[in-house]
C-alpha cells in the first residue's frame, strides 16, 4: 500500500520564501536610488562628515525584514544578493561594487542573528541592522569612487557609528516593531531556526565570506587604473599622463564632507591643456575604473585650482584620484580616462522670444540614472526631470505645450502630462567627443534622441 503522507520539501528556501525575499529586494533595491538623492541633499545641506550616513540603515531594512519573515539563516545573504543585483540594473552609479556592499550587507545580517538562539528579542535586531549598515562604509571606503586619503581614521570612524546608529534605528527597532506587531495580528509567524537551520546558516556564513574575501581582492586588482592615463577627445595632442610633459605638483588643503586634508597633486587643468583642447571644448569627462563617470565643466576647470590629480603609489601599483571639485561626485577614485568634449548647445525657447542654455552640470543634485535604450545600444544615464528645468528657466511662464525635436523627427506633450511628472526626464548621453540629450522616461523608454530643440508654448 502507497504511504498517504504528503511528500516532504527537500528544499531549504520553499517558494514563499524565495517570493518574500525577491519581492523585498526589489522593493530594496529600487528604494535605494531616491534614498541615496534624499540623503546627499541632506549631505550637503548639513555639511559635515557623516550626515549622508544618516539614512544606511534604510538600505538594510529590507534584508533584515525578510530574515525575520522567513527566520532561515542564509536568507540575508540571499536578499542582499539579489538587492545588489536589482540597483546595478536599476543603474546605480557605482557598478558592480554595489553588489559587493550588499552581500556583506546580508551576510552580516545573517550573522547579527545567527549569534542570538532567540530572534523575538530586540538585541538581534538591533545587531544585525547597526552591522550591516556600518558595513558600507568600510566597503566604499576600500572600493567606491572616493581618493583612498581623504578619510582620516577619525573620520572613519564617525560615519561608521552614524551608520551603525542609523542601522539599530530603522533596520534595527523599526522591523522589531513591526514583525511583532505583524505577528500579534497573525499576518506572519515569527519562524525560529532549528539547530539544524543554525547549522547550515553558519556554513553559509563561513562560505559567503570566503566568497566575500576571493571578490573584494578580484575587484581590487581589476580596478586597479592604468599606469598612463589617456587624455584624449577634442585635441590636437593627445597623450598619456604621466609622460614627458613638465608639471608640477602642488599641495593645496581642502575639505571633504567635513574633513580638512592636505593634497599633494598634479593640476587637472595643467594636465588638460598639455592635450590642446579644442577653443569649443566645454566639458571634460572623467571615467574610473569601476565604470563610473563625471563631467566636469570647463568653466570649473579653470576657475577651480584646488582640482587635482593625486597619486598613490608608483609603477604597476600606481593609481591616481581627482581631488577639488565643487561637487564631492566628482571626487574620483581610480582614474582610467580623461576625455575632452565639445557638447551640443541645447536651448529652450520660450514664445516670449527668451531663451535659456542647459548646462548638465548645473543639475547634477536633481538627476538620477537608470538604463536608456538609446538606438545603438542600452547606455546608463543621468537625467533630470524636465518640469524642474522649466520651472526654474521660466519660473514666471505657465506653458500650455513643450515641443521637442531634431532635423528629422519631433514630438509635443502637454504641460499637464510634465508638470510634477519626475519619470519623463532630460538624458545626457554622453558620446566619444561630444554630449547629446534625449527625452526618455526612468523606465528606459526613449520618446526622441536626439533633442536639438525645445520651445515652449
């Protein structure tokens, strides 16, 4: 006789716990690019080291909420996982270092609840959210687009503890809160590990961090910039830097986020004319490594003297990092490229005759950068949304109609369909030796490339 007993799950995660984890890191991840815009405007209003700390823990919320619904060790890793996967699609800035900070993300998290036997208790909570969310900044402070000087171990140190602060509150108490108060109400069962589970998680810990490890010292020597960096684009003598040209260095004191150091470096606008830009060149663009990139205007570039080039070590292990600029985006780790552009003039005419010139660089706090599917290919780009351009270009105007076009082919939407609407979006694409826009919308979809006019109505 056929046993009647159901077959049993031979799985470790079953499908409601891979469905909580996806639907969580998605939400994660897509959360993370408008907390990164909300925090570097509180960053640079407050001005002080630390203060975009503030929000680390609303990264981390998300995976620590799915390793309280599921209550399996290992889930934590698994959602940072796919989290990092989901904002390195989405477009985040700092590439596929992303995906290294959320994995140490979710195998702390792992960790911070793997040392506790009883997870109902708040400590777990409280650990596991402050460690995961201190971890970014020791992972950025290794990896991400910041000069490896500028943070003295002072300054380390306090943005961890803000980080970690941050962590015990909204990663920490807040899931606390409403994991028991979601399972009073019997919305979710609040699952302990079984030894066997603890078992397996702590295996799952020790093989994630040798993974860990084996990826950050991967990435660390991929990113490592080149010995010669390229000055290339709109020039008559492109070359590479260091080479034969005299420069010399310059030591200048600066502060960054709240953290006054001394640099010694060669001048960026020195290093740049040696190429011979073109008299049209109005932008230069500044690539790393790690696939991250700026454009830096010409009108800085020569007013700002504090911008330089530093250098850390020499020969094979020498990698080189732009200090200065106004905006601490441009504050960039492991040069690859510098390439001079000359980009296309783009106005927006009003009826009234009136005319104003977009300069990207003038809206780098109000863009955000998502994956465009531009005719030659899918590109991230940064875009800013259209009514705000408008609204500050015409600020006394109330459009009807907004026409966009090119030699070819145009398109109109009605002030109605842009007002207020932060998904249609000006792109700056950004070409060899040259700048073009499109209207694209966050989701990708491009609605004209290129725009060369735009006349309000």
């Amino acid at each position: 006789m056929e046993s009647q007993n159901p077959p049993k799950n031979h799985f470790y995660f079953s499908t409601h716990d891979l469905l909580i984890m996806a639907v969580l890191a998605a939400l994660g991840g897509v959360a993370s690019t408008y907390i990164n815009t909300l925090s570097d405007t509180i960053q640079a209003i407050v001005g002080f080291a630390g203060a975009s700390q503030w929000a680390a823990g609303l990264h981390v919320i998300w995976i620590v909420l799915a390793f309280a619904i599921t209550g399996k060790p290992g889930t934590g890793t698994l959602t940072g996982i796919l989290k990092g996967a989901v904002e390195l699609m989405s477009g985040n800035s700092h590439g596929i270092i992303i995906l290294l900070v959320d994995l140490v993300a979710g195998l702390l998290v792992d960790f911070g609840f793997l040392i506790f036997r009883n997870k109902r208790n708040l400590l777990p909570y409280l650990v596991a959210g402050g460690l995961a969310s201190g971890s970014n900044v020791l992972v950025f402070q290794i990896f991400a687009t910041l000069p490896s000087n500028i943070l003295a171990a002072s300054a380390i140190l306090i943005l961890f503890v803000v980080a970690f602060g941050s962590g015990c509150i909204f990663a920490g108490l807040v899931p606390s809160l409403l994991i028991n108060a979601l399972a009073k109400a019997g919305v979710v069962r609040i699952e302990q590990p079984t030894p066997k589970a603890r078992k397996t998680g702590w295996i799952v810990v020790a093989a994630v961090l040798v993974i860990a490890i084996l990826m950050a010292v991967f990435l660390r020597v991929s990113l490592q910039g080149p010995e010669q960096i390229p000055v290339n684009g709109t020039v008559t003598a492109p070359y590479g830097f260091p080479g034969d040209e005299d420069i010399e260095k310059v030591t200048r004191r600066m502060e960054y986020k709240g953290v006054l150091t001394e640099y010694t470096g060669y001048p960026l606008k020195a290093i740049v004319n040696a190429a011979g830009p073109d008299a049209d060149a109005d932008t230069l663009l500044i690539e790393a490594t790690d696939g991250y990139a700026f454009l830096l205007s010409f009108d800085e570039l020569n007013t700002n003297d504090n911008i330089l080039l530093v250098q850390s070590g020499s020969g094979q292990n020498a990698t080189f990092d732009v200090v200065g600029p106004e905006s601490s985006k441009a504050w960039i780790r492991g040069i690859s490229r510098l390439t001079v552009i000359v980009s296309d003039k783009l106005f927006f005419q009003s009826a009234d005759g009136s005319e104003y010139l977009f300069e990207s660089d003038d809206w780098l706090l109000d863009m955000d950068s998502t994956q465009i599917a531009l005719p030659d290919g899918t590109q991230k780009l940064q875009g800013v949304a259209l009514w705000k351009v408008i609204s500050t270009a015409f600020p006394n105007q109330t459009p009807q109609t907004v026409q966009f076009s090119n030699a070819e082919d145009g398109v109109s939407l009605t002030w109605d369909e842009l007002n207020q609407n932060d998904a249609i979006r000006l792109f700056t694409v950004i070409g060899e030796d040259s700048i073009s826009y499109a209207l694209a919308e966050m989701s990708g979809e491009v609605i004209l490339f290129p725009v060369t006019h735009i006349n309000i109505q």
